[in-house]
C-alpha cells in the first residue's frame, strides 16, 4: 500500500508567487501516477490580459504539452481554491483522477457550490474530489491579498 503525499504546498507557494505579481493568490500543480510534478503554474490572467489563464488552466495546458495528449488519465490537480465552473469542466475533459483543493469558494466555486459541475449529467468524467487540504492558509492568502486593495 502506497502512503498519500499531498503536493498542496507545491500549489501554495504557486499561490505566493501570483500574488506577489499582483495576481489573484491560486496556485495548481499536477502531479503524474508515478508523484513526478509535471505542470504547475499560478493565475496570470493580469499578467496575459487573458481571463482563462487561471492556475488550473496553465498547469493542465502545460502538463497535456508535456504528456503530448489532451487526457491526463491517472493524474492527479492540487489547487489552493475550489475550481470555477470553467476550470472544472477542463479537469474533466482532461480527465484527472483526483482534484484536491484547499479553500472553497461560495462565490465563484463550480465543485461543491454554484454550478456542481461534476453533477451534471453532462458531465462525461467526473474526478475523484478531496477539499480541505490546505484551506487555513489558502484562505489567509485570499483574505491577505484583498484586504490589501481596499
């Protein structure tokens, strides 16, 4: 029996260093079956004026280059917030195995609040979810960096 290892202080420091670019603070890492990290990357949408280019969507772009495939099947997606219902209709068209995310999100989430992507019968793959990891300070981030720009 293999023992768990998370990789959600991998997806932190991604959230660092987005906020420290005066992006929002979200960091994603995928991890491949065998535990190399293949992909990670923070939002940039400030930074490529493109608002897709969320943490989740540059790390499953980067790690589909890397695998030379649009499917990432056995892989694992640790992001430091609950993907927004565009990120999670690409975790499932990518196919991860598992998301684990840390702070939820009420407001925009697309996981476990508002569109529960995963739920929909049109949902051809649904990933296995764990939340929680990593939420203190994945939250502390958040709050930090919007509390600076009031």
């Amino acid at each position: 029996m293999s023992r768990f290892r998370s990789y959600m202080e991998e997806a932190l420091a991604e959230a660092r260093a987005a906020g420290l670019r005066g992006e929002v603070p979200v960091g994603a890492v995928v991890v491949a079956p065998d535990g190399r990290v293949v992909a990670a990357a923070g939002n940039r949408t400030r930074e490529l004026n493109d608002p897709s280019a969320h943490a989740e969507m540059l790390a499953l772009r980067a790690a589909c280059a890397e695998a030379g495939s649009e499917r990432l099947p056995g892989h694992d997606l640790y992001v430091t917030l609950e993907p927004c219902p565009m990120c999670a209709g690409a975790i499932s068209f990518a196919r991860i195995a598992r998301l684990y995310y840390g702070a939820s999100d009420p407001k925009s989430g697309g996981v476990a609040h508002g569109a529960r992507v995963f739920s929909h019968p049109q949902c051809h793959h649904a990933p296995e979810v764990y939340d929680g990891i990593g939420a203190a300070e994945a939250e502390r981030l958040l709050k930090s960096f919007f509390a600076d720009r009031r």
